[in-house]
C-alpha cells in the first residue's frame, strides 16, 4: 500500500503552484505521495497508517525555498573549505525554510576555491541533517576589477575553462564579467561542455557586449543591479541588457541592497518568472551584529547590513524567508506567486523543476510550514524533518 510508512500534514494552507487550497491532507515520505480531501482521509482509516500527523494549526504548507546564492550562515563559510561548516550553514539556513541550495564561492586563491569544491562535493552525498547541497555556484574569480565589491582584487583571474574543467559536474552557477572573456571563448566552452548556467555580475560590460554575451549563453544575471553596470537612458549597461532580454536574474530583496519600490518595477518589467531570491548571506546570518570576515576582509555587521570598512555592502545577513515576506510587503504577488520566486524559479534555473520547486505529487517531499508572518515552524528536506521550533 502506498501511504504505509509516510507521514502526514493536516490542517495547513496548501501552498500549489497557483493557488492555495485548505481541507486538504498533505501525505509523503522521500516524496509528496498524496494530496486528499479530509473526509476521504478519515473515512478510509488513514491515520492509523501514518508514521506521523503533523498539524500545521491553520499555517501555511509551502514548498522548500531553494538559495541559489549562499556564502554562508551560522558563523561558518564555504570557504572555510571543511565539510563541517557546509553542515553548520545547512542546518541553520533550514530554520528559515531553506530545503536545498548552492554554497557560493568567492574569488580567492586558487588552492581555497578547489578546497571549497572539495568539501561541497563530498557534502552533495552525504545525508545532512539539514538543507540538501545541490552543487556550487562559483562566484569569482572571473569578475571585473571595477565592480568587484567584496571580492578581492589580487585574485581575480580572466575567464579560463581550465580552471574549472575538474569541477563541471558540480558547477551549477558561474558568475562571471562577460567583458574580460576574449571572444566568448569561455561562455563558448561552457556551453559545448556543459549544463552549467552562465550569469553576468561584478561585471563592468557596456550594454553591446553584454547583449552579445546573452545572444552566445549567458542565460541569468547574478544580484541584479548590485555589481554591474546601471541603466542609463544613452547607455543602457548589463542593467538594461537584462531589462530588455529573456534572461533570469538574481534579487537581494533585504531593502539595503535594492529600494523596495524596485521590486515591482522589476516585476512589471521581466514579469514573474524571471526574478529570483536569493539572501547572498555571509557568514554572520543569523548571528549577532559585530566584526566579521568575508574573503579574507574584515566586514562590520550593523543595522541590517554587513559591509567592507570602506562601506562597500558585504553580502547580506538577509534569510530566505524574510525575502519573501518584503515582496509580499512591497509588490502586488499573491502568496504562492511570491513563494515561487524563492523555489520553482530557482529550481527552473538549475534544471531540478521536474523533482523540487513545487508542491506536487511524485516530487520530493521539501516541504516548509510558516505563519502569515513567514516565521518558520517546520522545514522538510526529501521526508526528513530537518527543522523544528
């Protein structure tokens, strides 16, 4: 019988790809198996076969939210190289709702970046007690020196497929300044060799090459407007090669990094599913405010944000979850549109939509159930509970 063994949500907002329904029981074990009215599931007896009820008390029942661009979390990095801090970032990032994602890399010495690809590459088969590691998002260290931000200038490189053709099976996300790239021969290589997703940032590009980069394979751009070339209405910059072409883009929707007016203007310009949530959270997420380190710089943690001595942001101290709420705070998305941007669209972007992203039978069970303040009670990562208040 299929329901033997499998646990069950009862009494929550379902959240579905485009609407929210209730009355519904919510069965799974590594994946959804069902989805039954609530009659039906006490007249057949049901939940004497259950492993465990779990009763969500009216909250929402929401799909895992999927971090694409992570540094860190919980005091630890994924430079610090060491599959134990991956775990620390994992189990603390799943108290916000985050069921699966990429730690990011940065432009550091070559030996630390293959370290911390060693170590990711290890924790993807390891079973974590926490957020499931998907594969990395290297960021760095084929960026520009200009628009570097928190990346350090001694190690930026020029694009080279060398560097990384080790790692291509575990690549998921490249950022990269598609302008240092002679020819395209990297975006060339990369697409011919693999499934890798290409995304313009920290890039100093004039609009017709970054036009020209989309036309040969970038497909997405990373922390839209943070670290790129901006709109201007004589040159347009990456800012407006994104505007005008299909690409994805990334968003730190934190309120510091981006006016939250832009939010919906972004919205109304590339539609919904093009935006993508992202925290780009360091090491100090979910800490206390104080000095701390990013790539080998001292970073003060205050007032929200976390930035460089000389005031440049530092990545974020920002959470998935909180994203979430601030666009539903500053934009016209309904709750599972908004949900969207922070699990099927990132899991569209790296080509997992057909497992993970949405509520849906015969996907894998990662599953969140929050209040309507987005304040996290339970996460479930592949049917095991990874997170309980």
């Amino acid at each position: 019988m299929m329901y033997e063994n499998s646990k069950c949500i009862i009494n929550g907002k379902i959240i579905l790809q485009d609407e929210v329904i209730e009355n519904k029981v919510l069965i799974f074990h590594e994946k959804i198996v069902d989805i039954l009215d609530k009659e039906r599931f006490e007249k057949q007896g049901l939940s004497e076969k259950m492993n465990e009820i779990i009763d969500a008390g009216g909250k929402y029942v929401s799909p895992g939210f999927i971090d694409v661009h992570i540094h860190g979390s919980g005091g630890k990095d994924t430079m610090d190289g060491e599959i134990s801090d991956l775990k620390i970032i994992s189990e603390t990032i799943a108290k916000n709702g985050v069921t699966a994602f990429l730690p990011t890399t940065m432009t550091m010495k070559r030996e630390k970046i293959y370290k911390a690809m060693d170590a990711v590459r290890l924790a993807m088969k390891e079973n974590i007690n926490g957020a499931k590691v998907l594969g990395i998002h290297m960021e760095g260290p084929f960026v520009s020196e200009k628009y570097r931000g928190a990346q350090k200038k001694d190690y930026i490189l020029k694009p080279d497929f060398e560097f990384i053709k080790n790692y291509v099976d575990i690549i998921k996300i490249i950022t990269m300044a598609p302008e240092e790239d002679f020819e395209f021969n990297f975006i060339k290589t990369v697409k011919n060799n693999s499934d890798i997703v290409l995304s313009m940032g920290h890039t100093n590009s004039d609009y017709e090459t970054a036009k020209e980069a989309v036309r040969v394979g970038i497909s997405h751009a990373t922390h839209m407007f943070n670290a790129m070339t901006p709109l201007h209405h004589r040159n347009p910059g990456v800012v407006g090669a994104v505007l005008k072409s299909n690409v994805s883009f990334e968003l730190i929707a934190d309120t510091i990094h981006i006016h939250p007016d832009i939010f919906q203007i972004l919205l109304n310009a590339k539609g919904k599913d093009k935006m993508i949530l992202i925290t780009d959270s360091m090491r100090a997420g979910c800490m206390e405010d104080g000095e701390w380190e990013l790539g080998g710089q001292k970073v003060i943690v205050a007032n929200n944000s976390a930035r460089l001595t000389d005031g440049t942001l530092a990545g974020s101290i920002l959470t998935l979850n909180k994203a979430i709420l601030n666009i539903l705070k500053y934009t016209n998305l309904k709750i599972y549109e908004a949900v969207a941007l922070a699990s099927l669209n990132p899991a569209k972007l790296i080509k997992i939509d057909d497992r993970k992203g949405s509520i849906k039978i015969g996907k894998d069970a990662d599953l969140v159930i929050f209040d309507e303040n987005l304040k996290v009670n339970l996460s479930v990562s592949e049917g095991k509970i990874i997170y309980r208040k």
